[in-house]
C-alpha cells in the first residue's frame, strides 16, 4: 500500500467510526430529554474555540504525552505497564516534597522539581521491575496494583506534615492538601494570542521526537525493540530482558513521574492549582495509557493522540454545563473514547491477519 | 483401481482444470491441471514456490482461485472455505500442525467437532483408528510432550476421523526420523489400498515421492512441467524437471535424500578433495571444548546428561540422533539460552558464562538454530535489522546507527549471499523460508565465528537452498571454522562430517568416523543399541 493509500484509509476509518459514535450520542442524548446540537457546540467550545481554550486543551496534553511516551518505551519492550496513573501520583508526590522540604527558589528549583518527578514514576515502576526480574511477578499485575498502593501513600504522606502535609497556616481549614508552590517556583507559562499553556509543552514535543529517535535510531532503541518482539532471539544476541526491560520500565515511570510533576507545578486551574490533593492524578495516567494506545505505541502518532484526547477532556468541561445530565454526557465521552481506539485495533487486526496469511504462504 | 461406493465410480475423485491464482504481481498457479483418483497416491513435487502449497489450498478451500474449475467424483463444485472441503470428504495433514498443546490426544481429535463431547466415546475411536493403522498412540498423552512424530500421528488420526475419502499430505515427512517417515508411507499405503482414498502427497524429496507413490505431477513457477506414473519415473530426470538445470550429482544426494537409491558406499566426490583441504590447516588444539556438561529441565529430567565433546578448527562433527534426545538443548545452550547445571564450556581456552545473554556470540560460537524463528530471526524487524541482529555496533557511532552505513553492509550481505528480498528495508516475514534461513547464515558467518553450530539447517528447504546451504557449510569448515552439524538428516551428517557422535536421551552414546559410519550402524546407535 502506497503512503498516501494509507493515510486516506486512516482518515476514512477515523471519519467513519467518529461519525457513528456521535449518531449513537445524538440518539442517547435526544432520547433522554436533552438537545444534542447544544452539546457538540460545547464540545467544540471547550476544547478549541472558546478564547484561551487551545491553550488550556495543549496544558492538558502535555501530561498525556509524557505518560504516553513512557508507555510507548515499555510497550517496546514486550512490557505491559498499566500503572502510570499511580507513577504519575508518586512523581508528584516526589515533586512536592521536594519543593518544600529540600529545594529553594528559582528556575534552577524548576528543573530540580521535575526531575524529582521524574525520579519518583521511575522508583515506583521499578518496584514492579525488581518484583517481576527477581521473582517472576507479571508486570501487568505488580503495575496496576502499585496504582492502589500509591494512592494510599500519598494519602497517608498528605497526613503529615513532615512529609506533604501544609502547615497549618498555608492550609487553612483543609486537611490533606499540600502548600501550594510558589509563584517563582512554578513552570512559566506564557501568553500566546489570548491562550495560556506551561512551557513544558515544548519540553514534551522535544521528548516525543527524542522517543522516536532513540527508538528508531540508536543502538539501544534497537536492542529494546528486539527484546520485545523476540526475548529469545534477543537473548542469543546479548540483549539482557533484565537490565534492558527494567530499564525500559524505569524510563516509563520516570516519563509519568515527570508528567505529574508537570502538572503540580505548571497545571494551573486544571490540575489542583499548584497544590496536591488526594485524587491529584485525576485519571491523566490512565488517559494516557490510552494515548498510547491510540498511537499503536509509536511516538510521534501519541502527539497527535495526546491532543485529541485533551480535546474530549476540556471539551467535556463544557459539556457539563449544557444541562444535560452528566451521566449521558459521561457515556457521550465514552463513546467518542472508543471512536478513537476503534480504527487503530482494526489496522492492528488486519496487518496482522496479513502477515500471517503472507507467512503461512511462503511456507 | 477405482474404489468401492462413491456417487459416480468411473469419474475422477477430483479434477482440478485450469486452476490459477494470483497474489498480487506473482502468479502461484498457472493453468494447473491435476487428477486424483481414488485408491492412488499422486505425488505432486516441487521446490519451495512451485505452486504445490497453493494447489492444494485451493483444494481445502484455504485460497479461492481466481480461474479454473473443480469437479468432486464429477461434479462441479465451488470450496469457499474449509468446512465445505470438510463436506466434501477432502482433509490435510498440514505441514506445521494444528495441535493445542496443553490439550490429551483424544481432546485434540475431538476439537473442532460439534454437538455434545463424549470422551469414552472418542478415545474408543482414537483407539481404533490408531489400532487399524498402526499409529500406536496413547489418546491420555498430552500433545505437548509428544515428540513431532507422534504429533503428527495426532494430525492424522485427527483426519482420518472425518473419514475422508481425499487426503492430503503436505510435506508430511519434513520433521519425521527416516523410521518415522517409514512407518507414515505404511500408513499411506494402508490408507490407499484396503479403502480406496485418493491420497495426495506434496513433497520436494525425489526419493519418498518415487518410494511412496503411483503417480507423480511435478510443479515448477506455477506450471505442471510433468506427469507421468511413478514406475516409469527416473531420479535423475525428476530433478531436472523439478529445478529445471541440471543439478550437481553431490548436492543431489543431499537435497533429494538420494542415499538409499544409489550406491550408498560410493562416495561423493567433492568430500575427499574437501577434506585433504581442511587437513591443511591442522589443529589439534579444540576451540570448542564442552566439558561433563549436565542441564536439567523442569522437573529435574536431564536434558543433557554429562555430555562431553572437543570440536576442532576445520573440521565438521555430525551429532546425529532421533529427534527429541538433547538435540536442542545442546542448540540452546550454545545460543547462550540455558545455564549450566554441571561441566563447563571453553571456548579458545577462556571459559564461557552459558546462559548469560550473547556470551556464546561474544565468545565465537555462531549459531544457526534449528527454529530459526525461535531464536534466529525477529520476523516483525526488516531484512537489515535481522542482518546486523547480532552486532549492531558494527554500524553505529557512539551508539547511534549509522543507517547508510547499515543499508549498504546488508546491501552487500544480500548479493553475497543471495538473499531474495525486495529489499534490505521489506519485513523477515515477507521472504521465504529459504531466503530467511540464509539472513541467519549471513549474520552468523559475517561476525567470523570460530565456531559455527548448524542445527537442523536444511530442514524445510527446497532443492536450490539445500544445495547452497551444504556447500556453505563445506566451505566454512574450508575457512578454518569448526562446525558442529546438529542433524536428523543421516544422509546429511554421511555427507558433510568428519567425525560422528550419536546422541540417545541427553547423552552422547557413541562416536564415529565418517569411515566407519553408515546408516546401518548409525541406525543401531541412534535406537540406543549399544554393539
């Protein structure tokens, strides 16, 4: 198939299973009493039209591509890391502390803060690594349980005050909620025609081309793609699964850690305004793990990916002010979420089905 | 000849007329046409790519043909799918099986059949079919366990339930010991005479095809280039039509398994010559050393029990036994793809971490395994990837590939070796069984290996591939490379060894010269007879 003949079979697909999702939405949301027109109106709103919205949608991506970006590694692996909702928890959680237990302020606090960030998705998944290279544990179990066990610590840590808690003073009447970080500690984000997004924008574009390149490019990338597709192949050709694959699940938690340290400290009003609360995540973890799915695990396609589904998250936004009731308009969301998994699956099906028929073939 | 009952006894079993299908710009059948009847065994032969595949998936229903027209006992039918080949009475032993592998033989009979599953009932008729046969099995097995023969008794049990009046062979033999082969063409001719089926037989080895059938179609790039009765049918000529050149009379006995038709004590001329030559780089140092070594599988069985072997610069040692008995483990170990329970291996003196990733390659063990899709290829990587597997650094600066560099160093690979392959960049999965076999003895060799271990490395190959393949490892022993041949193929290890060494149940039981050694005395070895 010729490059052309597959992007027009994307559109089509893509353009054809949107389509149906929305005729399915309109139904529900006309069946049960709302306005449908209303509803997409908002959906655009939201997400790009309304002043200052795009910009609000790119902050929103931002986080998605990390944590896609870090899925992608993983996935490269032949790893299946679904815990990036709690590395993300942790990574801020790490960010926090840090802020305001060791560091100071200044730009230089900035970079620290995230990298903290970073640290902290990379030490979580790498509980899972180290359970599943010394013992055996299947990552897929020890990541999504890991998700559970983080968000308890963090709530245990938003308990005391040596730990995340704020004292007294800065928290008011609120309990569980950090200090909110200061105004010469938080990621700039500057003003471009009316919209306002974090500068770590530009920093998770830079890291989707650095994914791709590496992946494609380097001799690492190669080993790591090598061991996913075949461990025993890799094996004979001196790729270690051990240091390689709880390598690639460090770096996949060190990429959801950096996200939620993107977000603490460059979220605005959408991620916990500079504070961290229980529930902090707020999903952007598991919307991820989606990113990466839609992207079929590739780098540069989650760009596109993480801003799509940014769109369906500010624009929902504005939905819920529509007056129909959430409950419809929480199923219009899903169906519009698996619109856009529908077409990547059935490619993946049918190269698949074609590589075998092509491999029995040749028999 | 023709069988008892049938709509219309006169007529054909099946006629194939005028049969073509294309994919895309190649055609894998051309105007075929092909007649079977009932209580005959056709053989249809042809190298790898001839068509024969193809041909008898149009007849199962796998694969709709673009033109052309099917006739069942004389009448005219369409197959749009297997089921209504299955209907029609027409059943294949596929070439690589289509066995659940936690499954018990009779469960695996059984799946695929409708209604309610009665075991006694099946392992009654397991039992019976295996019984009238003589495809000794044990339905309680579990088809995991069993060795590819036995499996493949499995396969064709599994056919013979739905009591089909056509049957289809695809390359039946390609993963059975030369007894095992035996026992299936008893089977065939059991099949054939007392019940009037119409067996077909798709093989690419002159030797079963004249042993085995009554009458011979030979396929060449689509066509039928011949059809004539087997007793009429001369080796020779066979290969010609086959390959359509003439083939050399040494890589002929190989590839043809020609052995038991000729002389077997006359030798093939280019071995003597070879070997003078090899003797000219004299070495009594061993590079491969390995030393009592024992591995043990789950459970604790041995899977090689205190195995001990030197292995010289420039020679080639055969390690010849039936499949099953430590072959590849042996394979694996020196992949680097099992530790070591006891012993050690040395290889130029310096002892090597089995087990450890790429130690073995490191080391200058190259290997070409006897699953290369197991651990020799990455089928969802490209030709150049798959070329530069092993040592990519050899193209890369401060670790970044270098990706003209690496283009034109498999650019170079692919002419040298001849790699089909529309291109260094086209997937592994899209090249042929051949044309991948030979991605895997490019990149071993090109990493000059001190030592080359070939694990079953004709298997499923055509006559061309078999033929360079031999001649390959012949000259890497030339260059000085000491060669371990891991083979079940007894016609291979008398043709290419300097020395043999017969493994039975993870040991090795005995050792030979290639003077002393022939089938018979390789035979006795290998069914663990200790004279």
């Amino acid at each position: 198939m010729t490059r052309g003949a597959r992007v027009a079979e994307w559109v089509v697909l893509y353009a054809l299973s949107v389509a149906v999702a929305l005729a399915i939405s309109s139904v529900i949301v006309e069946a049960t009493g709302g306005d449908w027109w209303p509803v997409l109106e908002a959906l655009v709103d939201g997400s790009i039209k309304a002043s200052g919205r795009w910009g609000e949608t790119l902050g929103v991506a931002a986080p998605l591509l990390l944590v896609a970006l870090g899925t992608v590694i993983s996935a490269k692996a032949g790893l299946i890391n679904i815990g990036q909702e709690g590395q993300l928890l942790m990574g801020a959680a790490f960010a926090v502390f840090f802020s305001f237990r060791i560091g100071g302020p200044g730009p230089l606090n900035v970079v620290l803060l995230l990298l903290f960030g970073a640290l902290g998705g990379a030490v979580w998944a790498s509980a899972a690594g180290l359970l599943r290279y010394w013992r055996g544990v299947p990552e897929v179990l020890s990541t999504l349980l890991l998700v559970f066990v983080a968000i308890q610590a963090v709530g245990y840590g938003l308990k005391w005050q040596w730990l995340l808690l704020a004292d007294e003073a800065s928290r008011g009447n609120r309990n569980l909620v950090s200090e909110q970080l200061a105004k010469n500690n938080r990621i700039p984000r500057p003003d471009i025609f009316g919209n306002e997004f974090p500068i770590t924008v530009y920093v998770a574009l830079a890291l989707a081309l650095a994914v791709a390149y590496v992946l494609a490019r380097t001799v690492w990338g190669f080993r790591l793609r090598m061991l996913g597709h075949n461990p025993r192949a890799a094996q004979r050709s001196g790729v270690s699964s051990t240091v390689y694959g709880a390598t690639a699940l460090a770096i996949g938690g060190a990429f959801a850690g950096l996200a939620g340290a993107a977000m603490f400290a460059g979220g605005g009003f959408s991620f916990g305004n500079y504070r961290l609360v229980p529930g902090f995540s707020d999903n952007i973890g598991w919307t991820g793990l989606l990113v990466a799915l839609m992207a079929r695990e590739r780098a540069l396609p989650a760009v596109v990916a993480a801003f799509v589904f940014a769109m369906l998250r500010t624009g929902a936004g504005f939905v819920n002010s529509t007056g129909v009731e959430s409950r419809i308009t929480d199923v219009v969301q899903g169906l519009l979420v698996l619109a856009l998994l529908v077409p990547p699956a059935v490619v993946f099906l049918r190269d698949r089905r074609r590589a075998r028929a092509a491999a029995t073939e040749r028999v | 000849m023709t069988g008892a009952g049938g709509p219309d006894p006169s007529a054909p079993a099946v006629e194939l007329t005028g049969i073509t299908k294309r994919f895309g710009g190649i055609v894998a059948c051309d105007q075929v046409d092909l007649t079977l009847h009932r209580g005959r065994v056709h053989g249809i032969l042809g190298e790898n790519g001839a068509g024969k595949s193809t041909l008898m998936k149009v007849l199962i229903g796998l694969v709709l043909p673009d033109a052309g027209s099917i006739r069942i006992d004389g009448q005219p039918c369409t197959i749009h799918d297997p089921l209504a080949a299955a209907a029609l009475g027409i059943a294949m032993v596929h070439q690589h099986f289509s066995l659940v592998d936690q499954l018990s033989v009779w469960e695996n009979v059984a799946l695929g059949e409708e209604g309610r599953l009665k075991s006694a009932g099946v392992r009654d008729r397991v039992a019976a079919i295996s019984q009238q046969y003589g495809l000794d099995i044990d339905p309680d097995a579990r088809v995991g366990e069993l060795t590819a023969g036995l499996r493949q008794r499995v396969e064709i049990i599994k056919c013979l339930r739905r009591n089909p009046h056509i049957l289809v062979f695809d390359e039946p033999t390609s993963v059975l010991t030369p007894e095992e082969s035996e026992q299936l063409f008893s089977t065939l001719r059991e099949v054939v005479a007392a019940e009037g089926r119409a067996v077909v037989l798709v093989s690419h080895k002159l030797d079963e095809v004249l042993h085995a059938t009554d009458e011979i179609t030979i396929m060449r790039q689509g066509r039928v280039v011949d059809h004539l009765p087997t007793r009429e049918a001369v080796a020779r000529s066979l290969a010609r039509a086959m390959v359509g050149r003439e083939v050399s009379l040494r890589s002929e006995r190989a590839a043809f398994g020609l052995a038991e038709i000729e002389d077997p004590d006359q030798e093939p001329s280019g071995n003597g010559e070879n070997r003078q030559l090899a003797e000219t780089t004299p070495s009594d140092e061993p590079v491969l050393r390995i030393e009592g070594v024992t591995v043990k599988g789950r459970g604790g069985a041995r899977l090689l029990d205190d195995i001990s072997l030197d292995l010289r610069a420039g020679e080639i040692v055969g390690v010849a036994g039936v499949e099953g008995n430590g072959q590849r483990t042996l394979g694996d170990l020196l992949s680097s793809l099992v530790p070591l329970d006891a012993g050690r291996v040395v290889v130029n003196d310096k002892e090597v971490p089995t087990g450890s990733p790429g130690a073995m390659a490191r080391a200058g063990v190259a290997v070409i395994p006897e699953d290369r899709h197991d651990s020799g290829v990455v089928l969802d990587m490209t030709v150049v990837e798959n070329l530069l597997m092993v040592d990519p650094h050899r193209v890369a600066r401060h670790g970044v590939l270098d990706k003209a560099r690496a283009t034109e160093t498999a650019q170079q690979m692919i002419e040298e070796f001849d790699i089909g392959c529309s291109g260094p960049d086209a997937p592994l999965w899209s090249l042929s069984g051949g044309n991948q076999q030979r991605v895997v003895l490019a990149r071993e060799l090109a990493a000059e290996p001190d030592v080359l271990v070939a694990a079953q490395p004709t298997r499923g190959l055509d006559v061309g591939a078999i033929e360079y393949m031999t001649d390959r490892l012949r000259q890497t022993a030339i260059d000085g490379v000491a060669v371990l041949l891991i083979s079940s193929e007894l016609e291979e290890i008398l043709e290419l060894a300097d020395r043999i060494v017969v493994m039975s149940r993870g040991r090795i039981v005995g050792e030979l010269s290639q003077a002393d050694a022939n089938l018979e005395t390789l035979g006795l070895m290998m069914g663990g007879s200790t004279e």
